[in-house]
C-alpha cells in the first residue's frame, strides 16, 4: 500500500510538472475544431521529442497503478 500511495504521489508529481511543461508547447494544430492533422502532430513531436517521451511515460505509471 505504500509503495502504491508513492507511485501515485511521484505520478501527480511527474503530471503537474508536464501539464506546466506542455502548456508553452501546445498542440493546436491550426484547426478550429481540434482535429490535430497527421502532418502537424509529426512536426510537434519532431520539435518536442522530450515532453512526448516523458508524457508516454509517465502514462505508462498512471495506468500501471
């Protein structure tokens, strides 16, 4: 239960850190309906390689508990 409890503090940690992390970096698009072309979503994880690696990871975390 602990060791639980630790992994999701570390998580909410790691979440708030890329929530501030993304938001310089966000993802529009240029789509006023939100859908994220295939060509753009490429761009952005070319330029923003670190925050979507950290992102999956901490991902992984969060489902995994």
């Amino acid at each position: 239960m602990k060791d639980k409890m630790s992994k999701m503090k570390n998580a909410i940690q790691e979440a708030d850190y890329l929530r501030e992390e993304y938001e310089p970096v966000k993802l529009w698009g240029g789509c006023p309906d939100g859908d994220v072309k295939f060509d753009k979503m490429m761009e952005w994880l070319a330029d923003n390689e670190h925050v979507a690696e950290h992102m999956l990871k901490v991902s992984k975390e969060i489902k995994a508990i």
